[in-house]
C-alpha cells in the first residue's frame, strides 16, 4: 500500500476508496478540497496525534504594550499558561529575592545538602508564590487570534523583557507530511466525500436514465451518514484525550 504525503496523493486516495476511476464520483473539485478541509478540522480538533504542547518564547514589544494584547500565530488553538522571565539585571541583582537567597546558601552546597529537602522547599516557594502572587491571568480565543493578559501593562512588563507561552498548536501536514496518512483522517475524509456525493445525486433523485437505470442518492447518503457517526464514535472513544484546562 503506498503512503501518503500530500494533500493531492489524499485527495487521491479518497477518490480510489469510493471506486473512481472505475465509477463516477459525481462530486467536484472544489467540493472535494472542502469535505477534506472539514476533516481536518474535526481531526484537530479531537484527535490527540493533530496537536502537540509546546512552549514559545516572545519578547515584549511596545506594539505589545500599546495594543495591551499579543498578536497569536494562527495555528495555535490554545493557551494553558504565561509564564514570566526575569530579565538577567533583576536574576543577578536582586539579593532580597527569597530565591537568590536559597540559591546563595543551598545551591553551592547541593553535595552536603538532602535532595528531598531543596525539592520540598522549592515546591512551597511555589505554593506561597502562587498564593500570593498568582498566575498571570489570560484570556485567548482562537479565531480572534489575540492573547490577553488581564495586567498593569505599564508596570508589569518591560518592552525587551521575554516571556514563555505554553500552547497547544495544530500538528502542519504541509511540514509533517505523515498526518496525510493517518488511518482514521484518511477513512473520515472518504466519508465526508461519499456524503456529499450522494448528496449530489439525491438532487436527481428518481430521474430515469437511458437503460431503465436510476439514481440511487439517498442509499449512498445513508451509509455515508452511518459511517461518520461510527468513525466520530470512534474517535470519542480511541483517539480523544480526557478534557484538560485549555484557554481557547
């Protein structure tokens, strides 16, 4: 069976699967790229090999500061969290920072110190920080493609100072050619397809051909509809990730 790697060697392969060129696909071109694009869709949206979790560091800007939004790549579908770096002056600098302190005293001297007592330390710096502090508040929505951070913008960042977004961005079959081979987006397309053929020819539905022959739109309607429930049924159950806190 050969792989797949392109959009044209999908659609292709879609074509193949419901029988051309041995039968007429009554379903057009530009009808063909839209049910491919529908799947795709779908399938980022549910399925957990269309996306992946990384993090982006951004510099501020004072078009940043001026809009008191950051512009979004549109290929990221959402935000969990921002996280703050401080600049390299305030790391070095800062010598009442509690963390300079414990890393002044402690760090220097790990080989005479208990690993399990820095981790615990660490992690009720982290509490009392988060409790008082906070994490940065956000709001970020998909198609506005802007990130949100509810902030004294005046104060609270510094044009040059640079921060990590962690997202969670849509998987590019353009770059990662093997998303066109994937089992079920290959099968889910194919079916959008055969809906909208036989959508097409329920539009002729009862017309008698020369020969006595007839179309038989709803029939293919009807299996299609069959399938993409099983396929989405699938998907909920084999390929969906738990719901997570995402932004977005």
């Amino acid at each position: 069976m050969a792989v797949v790697t392109s959009r044209t060697e999908f659609k292709d392969y879609c074509l193949r699967k419901l029988g051309s060129p041995v039968l007429q696909i009554n379903v057009a071109d530009p009808q063909v790229d839209d049910r491919i694009d529908d799947a795709l869709e779908y399938y980022r949206d549910y399925h957990y090999d269309a996306t992946e979790e990384t993090f982006l560091a951004h510099e501020i800007t004072s078009t940043d500061v001026s809009n008191k939004y950051i512009t979004i790549n549109q290929n990221i579908i959402g935000i969990k969290q921002v996280i703050p770096l401080y600049n390299k002056d305030q790391a070095t600098t800062n010598m009442f920072d509690i963390r300079y302190q414990l890393f002044l005293n402690d760090v220097y001297n790990l080989q005479s110190a208990e690993m399990l007592t820095y981790q615990l330390t660490q992690s009720h710096l982290q509490m009392v920080n988060e409790m008082i502090t906070g994490k940065v508040p956000i709001r970020y929505n998909r198609h506005m493609n802007k990130l949100h951070l509810d902030v004294d913008w005046g104060t609270a960042f510094n044009v040059g100072e640079n921060i990590i977004i962690e997202v969670v961005r849509v998987v590019d079959p353009d770059t990662h050619t093997d998303v066109w081979n994937d089992r079920w987006l290959k099968r889910y397309a194919t079916t959008l397809i055969k809906k909208q053929w036989g959508e097409n020819l329920t539009k002729f539905e009862g017309v008698q051909l020369p020969g006595g022959i007839t179309f038989n739109g709803s029939r293919i309607l009807e299996e299609a509809n069959e399938e993409i429930l099983r396929l989405e049924e699938e998907m909920s159950s084999s390929y969906e990730l738990p719901v997570d806190i995402m932004v977005g």
